[in-house]
C-alpha cells in the first residue's frame, strides 16, 4: 500500500489505499491543511512537494 510521509510535520505518516488520487487531494482528505493558490491544478506551485521515493506509485 502507497504511504505518504510528510517530513516537515514530524514524519507524518498517511496510508493511501486509492492509487489514482492527486497526492494533494489524499493529504486534505486526511484533514492537513496543505496551502494550494490554483485550486490544485498544480500551476503555481504553492502546493510543490519534493519527491523522495515512490515514483512508481504516481
């Protein structure tokens, strides 16, 4: 199962079981409040992630 861990909130663990999300929309569903400007269409990049591992899963 796809995980998401969010560094710079202590680690912050988030277990995914829906592969065909926006990352974006799977961190608010789980009730973190992640500053996005466009609507998550992913154009101003307010909402930019660094991506450590997991390509595969995207």
């Amino acid at each position: 199962m796809p995980q998401i861990v969010i560094e710079n909130l202590f680690n912050l663990r988030i277990n995914s079981i829906s592969i065909h999300r926006k990352v974006i929309e799977i961190i608010h569903e789980n009730g973190i409040d992640w500053m996005h400007a466009c609507g998550k269409k992913g154009r101003c990049t307010t909402c930019k992630i660094i991506l450590k591992s997991g390509e595969e899963n995207l």
